[in-house]
C-alpha cells in the first residue's frame, strides 16, 4: 500500500479537490490511504477565531466561523452538486454548529485553554476529509472515510502532541488495514489526533505530513507521497530565490536537516517514521502531477555540487548566558540547559566560551520566562528577530575550505553565531531576520548558478 497526503493549497477549492480525486484514481492499485490538510489557510482562520473567542470578542468568532461554514458548504456543493451535497449537509451542518457551540462556551467561560485549541484547531481536517471522502466515491472512487482522532494516539502535550506509536500502529492496523483488504480507500484527516482517553490533540502546525508518515510507517507502507504546491524540495525557497532548482533525489539525513532547518515544505518530524521503516518519501506537485517530484531515501547520490539546498529557519532568539561570578565551574552548562528542559523548550544551537554560552530558541518559546530562571545563575540577555541560515549536504564531509567559501560570498553580513560539525552534513549561522532575503539568495547565486544535472533539475 502506499500514502497520499495532500496539502492545504491542494485541497483548497472544489477544482483542487477534483484534481486530487483524478490522481488518486491514477494510483488505484497500490492501495492509496489518503490524508488531506484544511482547505488553506482554514487552520489560521480557526485560530483566530479560537483566540477571538478567548478575548471575549464572540461576535468576530462566531462571524470567523460563518465565513468558514460558507466556504465549507459551497466547495461540497461545487463538488458534489445538490443532491449529493443535500445528502452530507445534515453532518457539516452538526459539525459546524458544534464548533459554534464550541465557541460560545469560550465566551461564556473567558477562557481559552491549550486543551479546547486543539479541538477547534483540528476542525478543518476533520471537514475536509469528510468532503474530500464524499467527492471520492462520487467520482467512483471506492472512499471510507476514518476518524484520524480514533486511529492516531498521543501523549497530551496540547498544540504539539506526541505519537504513541505502539497503540498508534496497533488502532491504524485494526481500523485502516481492514478496508484496505476490501480495496476500499481510507480518507482521513491529517493534523489531528486524540489522547488514550480520547480527548482530541494536534501534531503541531504542518503536522498533516507528520501524519501521513505515521500511518506509511504504521501500516508499512512501500511508499509515501507528499502532494503540495511546488514540484518537489528545491534548492532553496522558491519564495526567496524564483530560479531554484528542483532536487531529484536527496537522502533522509539531508531533508530532515533542512525540515528542521525550516524548508517548510516537509513538517521537521515527517522522516522519522519513514527512516525507521526505509520508506521512500516523495514530494510532488498536485498541480503539475506529471513532474517526477523529489525522491528523499536512505543513501544520497553522489553530487558535484557542495550542498543540496539552503534553508531558512526565521523568528528566532538568541539568549546569551554570561557567567561573571566565576568561571564556568564544573555543571555550569548542565545547570543552564537544565533551565530550557524544564520550559520544555528545544535549543537549536549552541556555542560556547569560557564564560558564556549563547543559545537559540524559536521566538514562540517562553523566553522571558527562561530567562528569569536564568538570571538566577548568570547574567542573561536576550535578543529576538533573528534568523538561521543552513546549508546542507553530504558533500561537506569531504570538502576543504567550505567555510571561506560561504562566508566569502556574504562578507559584509553581521554574523551572531556559526555551527559546523555537529551533523557532519550542514553548516548554519544565525543573522539577523532582515537580512535572509539577501543573504539567501547571494549564497543561492554562488552555489547553485551551475547545478549538476543527475542531482538537480
Ligand atoms: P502544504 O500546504 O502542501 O503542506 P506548505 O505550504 O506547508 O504546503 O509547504 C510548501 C511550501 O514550502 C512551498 O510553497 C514553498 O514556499 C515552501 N518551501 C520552503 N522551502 C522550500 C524548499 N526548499 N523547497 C520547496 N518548497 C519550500
Ligand atoms: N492544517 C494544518 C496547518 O495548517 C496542518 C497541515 O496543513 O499540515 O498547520
Ligand atoms: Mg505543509
């Protein structure tokens, strides 16, 4: 069997959606399972509404949530036309006046806790797949549509849940595995998920990749594809750079580094299931289905190019810890990096002297409170809109000078810290966020002016 996820902007009209219906017919006979985002940009929308109501503002929530509705029903009735649209309205119809419910209540209570988020967070999976499943079977696609909450398990870190993956596999094995026998295609709903006890939880945003691999590696799948709005991992963001190349194939190592490192084209946590496994990921265009995409597997080709991409990861914050009562005494770090386990807040970088330490965090973190924490044992200043650029490929092992040869491509830039080493296959530094356009595409132009046909396209 294998997976198609497809993402928000590819589900995110009727026409998107009857594309998305025209190339899972195509793969009929491997035995798709298929996860499908919101409609784009509804888990914005979904939040704003959540915080609209959170602050007391019921009439915008609820005005967020008719838009939200109108946009619901009328992609189902392009789709399906009246009559079969008529025939799942009663169920969109409970959904979304759940959600108003929903609403109200958090009006009526004042406050917005991270547990209701994620229910109203995950409210666009749950509708989209219930429409994408219905457009299936009308386009004689023989589609079941599955409750992700009642398959997927995690832990209760609301906004960020955890997989469980002994009790997740066991659920995708006993409520997937099943239809697939019956060569039914299973239409679930990407991002959302449920506690042990039931109570509804999300992956964190772009989690719908992060789902689709769950379920490939659950249900040992011979392949996964990742559907979305670009024709696979570029050289860098087609956003920032309009020229960047397409990569035909890249390994798990180097894709995961630049997921992490904020190609947001793949959610960071997509390729651990796939590596445990060795299931190949592709990414492909629904727009431009015939593309062959990006092949991301075990082993990278061998490239004349250094890197493979660069990616950009932005809203970071550098917190500098400075130890001016004594010199870094022995467990000094371990009592610093004690503090950011304690706020549950992964470090990104770390670079050290002998009476400093500076870290980055995501801006979203709780970084005043940290830092207070901190101050309890050193000096400590913090500084946010920073960015961290990160170049990456297997090349970099076996090249000397690669450091003056990118920093001599951006010589006048204001670099806050540099990290080289740690993976083996990436070199990162920090600027400021101002400067990544520029920057990006300065180190694009000389790394990727001349690619090598195998690798790139
Ligand atoms: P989806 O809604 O399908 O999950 P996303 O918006 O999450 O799509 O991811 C696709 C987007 O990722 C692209 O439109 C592109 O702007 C961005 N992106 C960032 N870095 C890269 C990269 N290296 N290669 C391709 N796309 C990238
Ligand atoms: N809809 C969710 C989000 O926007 C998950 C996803 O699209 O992957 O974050
Ligand atoms: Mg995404």
């Amino acid at each position: 069997m294998i997976v198609m996820k497809f993402g928000g902007t590819s589900v995110q009209d009727a026409q998107a959606i009857d594309r998305v219906a025209a190339i899972v017919r195509e793969r009929l006979h491997e035995r798709p399972v298929v996860v499908v985002s919101a409609l784009a940009k509804i888990t914005d929308q979904l939040l704003a509404m959540a915080a609209a109501a959170g602050a007391g503002n019921r009439e915008m929530a609820l005005e967020l949530s008719r838009s939200a509705r109108e946009r619901h029903y009328s992609t189902a009735c392009d789709l399906l036309g009246t009559h079969a649209f008529e025939q799942i309205a009663p169920e969109l119809e409970a959904d979304f006046n759940g959600l108003d419910e929903l609403l109200r209540g958090v009006v009526a209570v004042g406050e917005l806790t991270p547990r209701t988020t994620d229910t109203i967070s995950g409210f666009g999976e749950r509708v989209s797949s219930k429409i994408a499943a219905a457009a299936f079977s009308q386009r004689n696609i023989p589609a079941t549509h599955v409750d992700s909450r009642k398959c997927i398990v995690t832990d209760s870190t609301f906004g960020k849940a955890i997989p469980q993956f002994e009790e997740t596999d066991e659920r995708l094995k006993e409520k997937i595995k099943p239809l697939l026998d019956r060569q039914r295609v299973p239409v679930m709903g990407g991002f959302i998920a449920s506690t042990r006890e039931g109570i509804p939880t999300t992956l964190g945003r772009g989690g719908s990749d992060f789902s689709a691999a769950i379920v490939g590696a659950g249900l040992n799948a011979t392949r996964i594809e990742i559907w979305t709005d670009v024709d696979g991992m570029m050289t860098t963001d087609p956003n920032l750079c309009p020229d960047a190349h397409r990569i035909k194939c890249i390994s798990f190592e180097e894709a995961a580094e630049l997921a992490y490192f904020g190609a947001k084209v793949l959610h960071p946590a997509t390729l651990l299931p796939a590596i445990q496994k060795n299931i190949p990921v592709l990414i492909l265009n629904s727009r431009n289905p015939k593309n062959e995409g990006t092949r991301i597997t075990a082993t990278a080709p061998k490239s004349r190019n250094i890197f493979k991409a660069i990616a950009a990861k932005k809203r970071i914050t550098v917190v500098d810890v400075v130890a001016t009562r004594m010199l870094m005494a022995h467990g000094f770090l371990k009592s610093i990096f004690e503090v950011f386990a304690n706020h549950r807040c992964p470090v990104d970088m770390v670079s050290t002297s002998e009476v400093s330490v500076s870290v980055t965090v995501d801006s979203n973190e709780s970084v005043a409170a940290i830092a207070a924490d901190l101050a309890r044992l050193a000096d400590v200043k913090y500084e946010g809109r920073k960015a961290i650029v990160c170049l990456v490929g297997e090349n970099i092992k076996s090249t000397p000078g690669i450091a003056a040869k990118v920093f001599s491509a951006i010589p006048d830039t204001n670099i806050h810290m540099i990290s080289q080493g740690a993976s083996e296959i990436n070199i990162s530094f920090v600027i400021d966020e101002d400067a990544v356009p520029d920057v990006v595409s300065r180190l694009h132009r000389t790394f990727f002016s001349q690619v090598d046909p195998e690798v790139f396209a």
